[in-house]
C-alpha cells in the first residue's frame, strides 16, 4: 500500500523494501518463507519484537522479514545504527506501528510525519517545558505522587500482600505526568481497577500492534470487533482530554505547565499558535508515551533489582548516603544518585521499552558503505539487539550489569550504541523528565523497601507497541522506620477531577 507524495516528494505510506533497496536480494530472510504469506512460520502474533530479535540472532545485523506482501528491513549491528543515526543523510520514518497511532494522535510529537509544520512548531514551543528551571518545578509534585505508591505498598507490607508492580507504575507514571504536565488528577491510587483512561490507552497501542498482524485487505473483516472497540477507544480518550482542556479555560493558569504552554504560548520567532485539534493530539501523545515507557522502565529495572540482591543493596547504600536522614530528596540530590541511574540505564539496555525506531535516507545512499538505499527507504533498527551486539557489550551482553554505565565505561564506547529514546531531532523530548522521575522513584522505593521477588516467576515480556514485564509481582518489606515528612506537601492540582 502506498499513498501520495508529500510535499518533498516522498510517499507518506508504507513502502515495501523492495521499492528502496535495489540490492535486498543480498539481505538474509527467514527460511521457509511461504508464498504469499511470507515469513510466518513459527511466528506469534503476540510478539512480533521477540520473534524478531530470535530472527536477528539467527540471521546478523541486517536482515529482513515478509508478511502479507510487506517487506521490511532491520537494523541492529552496532555501525549500521551509527550510520542511519546521521542526520544529513537520514531522519525519522513514521513506520507502520507508528502510523496506526496516528487515528488518535494525528501530527502529535511522537506520530507526526517530517513534512508536516506542527512537529516544529511544537516541540519548539514546549522544549522550554524540559528544562532545568521547569523539571525542578514538577520535582514536588513527583514527591507528592510518590508518596501515594508508598503509602499503597506499605499498607501491602504491612500485611504481607505482593503488589502488582507494573500496574502500580503505571498508576504512578500516569499521575505524575498528568499532574506535572496538565494539572489533572486521575484518582488512580484510589481506584481498585485501572483508570478508563489507560484502559483505552492500552486498547489502542495493542489494536495498533494487531494491525500489523493481518493483511491489509483482509483487516475490516478480521479485525471488525477490534475495530469498534478501538473506535470507543479513540473517542473515550478525545472526550477525557477535550475535558481536561475544557476545565484549564474555565479556571484559568497552570503556572505554566505543558497545557499552558500549549493553549497560550507563541512561537518565539514566527508568532505562531497551536490549532485546538493539535493540542489535543499533544496531550494525548504526552499522556500516553509520558507514563507508558516510564512505567515499563521502572517496572524492568524494580525486576532487575529483585534478582540481583548485590546490586540492590550497593544503589541501597548510595541513596542512604546521598540523601541522609532528610525526609525527601531536594531536586539536586537526584541527580548525585549516580549507581541508582546505571541500574535505570542498564535495565533500559536489556528492555527499552520503546523497542524500536525507524529511519529513512533523506536521498540516495549506501547505508555503511554495504547496501544501497534509494531516497524514501527505510530501516527499522531493533533497540533491544543494538544493545546485545557483543562487539559493543562484550559476550556476556545478556548479563545484567549496571556497572556497563560507569562513565569510563561509557567514554570508552562508540556513539549511538545505546539509544533507548531514538535518535536525532526526532529523539524523546521528555527524556529528561523521564529520567529524574525515575531515579526519583527508585530512590524512595529502595530507602523504604526491601524487594523480594516470587521465586517461581520467569520473565515474560509484554509486547503493546511498546514493552512491559507481564505479571511482574514483588513483595516489598519495610526496612527500618524512615523518617516521614513533617507537613503533607501534596500541591493542589487546579482543575483536578475524576
């Protein structure tokens, strides 16, 4: 399937590699690759990325896969992602998971095509959003979120009960961004079941995922039920935010959060505004890729941590060290903890959970010297095999290792070799957010707990676009008293609600 060029020529469309890749004859497939229906064998529709790293060991750093008349190309060698990491010659593809998101999130951040003038006039108008002087603004309202999970798990410490760790993340990542960013309170710590908001959320990234599994034309017989679903889906979260937009103008300023930016800022050099459908796309995109990766890190790194005691107890000991006896850490003590980052950073190596970015060569060119692309093709480079290439990593690259982030280790390491926010312009605007906030958390949940894992649980990878440790249950044990705050520092949210 294609569609009209763009503006600069370039179809917006999916294009099989065989339009792009004038030598994909010489890139290595699948064996028993069926007519027709290409490279399904042994696959499971459930987990394309897992497939596909199974596909990458087997067949080296460039490889490709058909299914249902697409053919794509992937990318994990360590110099081929450094090569398509350059800006001059490559940008951003808005591959196919990510343009079945584009019913909901249109020319948001995250979904909008090169071409199109909203990406710029966004991100140029938010940036000021992520910077030191606003991330040290949002630091209380994260220690205030915070303080709800605490106070969930500690009521589960107190009588024995695991918790529910991806779940309570996610519980946390989305009042954290919700509140931080558009001054709106979900209630999630008080409900028994998630927000319908991330209901929704997660029916559309995997109806999204499900597309990509079924042939086009066969789709709206298949996936018809699936498809209605999604459509109550999409409208139940057009309805919260146009909400959430509709209380901000009744009340007025939220001391220049995201959503004020968004509805009154100008740009600083053209004068131009967000249109109304826009900003909804924006916080849409901001709700949902805001908390889902985040919550996912942090669910990862809480999994690493519970199996590997050694490490827990060293990021234990750099927390008790760097914040001392203070109830709650001031915004620059989050940053000292620099071992807590390395486990967030190594987990993030082993699951980034935005498992993958595509990119697509600007005009003709061979892509490391090795395989000629025309202007339009595209690679998807596969972020979990990037950070296992061993002539990076070493051989133990499956080994978790926090200690593969010490900053000589890293000076001592290619560029572009660890990218869990994708790459270039187009890169993660909210990384900065993302990070502190989970340092932030790791930090508390370690000076308060200990984590005990259930010794029968296996890791077992959720795939929904994005990536998420399925049935991940710990036990957290309360360590010795920790000194409380002295006064409920929980900001007030103008226009909260349910």
């Amino acid at each position: 399937m294609t569609e009209a060029p763009t503006r600069d020529g370039l179809p917006k469309g999916f294009r099989s590699a065989e339009l792009g890749w004038p030598e994909l004859n010489r890139i290595p497939h699948p064996p028993h690759r069926i007519p027709l229906l290409g490279d399904v064998v042994g696959v499971n529709r459930r987990t394309p990325l897992q497939d596909s790293l199974r596909y990458a060991r087997q067949l080296g750093p460039v490889f490709r896969r058909k299914a249902f008349g697409k053919e794509f190309v992937f990318v994990w060698g360590a110099r081929y992602a450094a090569d398509l990491a350059d800006e001059s010659r490559f940008a951003k593809h808005v591959g196919l998971g990510i343009a079945n998101l584009r019913p909901v999130a249109g020319d948001g951040l995250f979904t909008a095509y090169n071409h199109e003038p909203n990406w710029q006039l966004a991100h140029d108008v938010l940036a000021p959003g992520f910077s030191r002087e606003a991330m040290a603004g949002y630091h209380p309202m994260m220690l205030a979120v915070a303080r709800q999970l605490t106070e969930h798990w500690d009521r589960a410490a107190a009588t024995g009960r695991a918790v529910d760790v991806p779940g309570d993340m996610t519980k946390l990542t989305l009042e954290t961004i919700a509140r931080t960013g558009f001054g709106h309170d979900f209630g999630s710590f008080e409900r028994s079941r998630p927000h319908p908001f991330v209901t929704a959320m997660v029916g559309t990234l995997t109806y999204a995922q499900r597309l990509n599994t079924v042939p086009f034309p066969l789709a709206p017989l298949l996936l018809r039920s699936a498809s209605r679903r999604n459509a109550a889906d999409i409208a139940h979260l057009n309805h919260t935010v146009d909400e959430l937009i509709r209380a901000r103008q009744a009340t007025g300023s939220g001391d220049g959060d995201l959503l004020d930016r968004m509805l009154e800022t100008a740009h600083p050099d053209t004068g131009e505004r967000l249109e109304p459908r826009n900003v909804r796309r924006q916080v849409i995109t901001f709700l949902v890729a805001g908390h889902e990766t985040t919550s996912g890190a942090l669910s990862f790194a809480l999994h690493y941590l519970s199996r590997h005691p050694e490490v827990a107890a060293r990021a234990r000991a750099e927390v008790d060290r760097v914040w001392g006896d203070a109830a709650e850490p001031a915004y620059e003590q989050v940053a000292r903890l620099r071992y807590v980052r390395r486990v967030l950073d190594e987990s993030l190596r082993l699951w980034p959970t935005a498992p993958a970015f595509a990119r697509e060569a600007r005009q003709d060119t061979v892509l490391a010297g090795e395989h000629p692309m025309r202007r339009g093709a595209w690679a998807l480079v596969l972020t979990p095999m990037l950070h296992r290439d061993p002539e990076v990593w070493g051989a133990d690259a499956e080994r978790f290792d926090p200690d593969r982030f010490d900053a000589r280790a890293v000076r001592s390491r290619a560029p572009h070799t660890f990218k869990p926010f994708g790459t270039g312009a187009r890169a993660c605007i909210g990384r900065q957010f993302a990070l502190h906030e989970a340092t932030l958390v790791l930090g508390l949940l370690l000076r308060r707990y200990e984590l005990r894992p259930d010794p029968t649980y296996r890791l077992r990878v959720a795939e929904r676009l994005t990536l998420m440790p399925e049935g991940l249950r710990l036990h957290p044990e309360r360590r010795t008293p920790v000194r409380e705050p002295a006064s409920d520092l929980r900001c007030p949210v103008p226009g909260a609600g349910d």
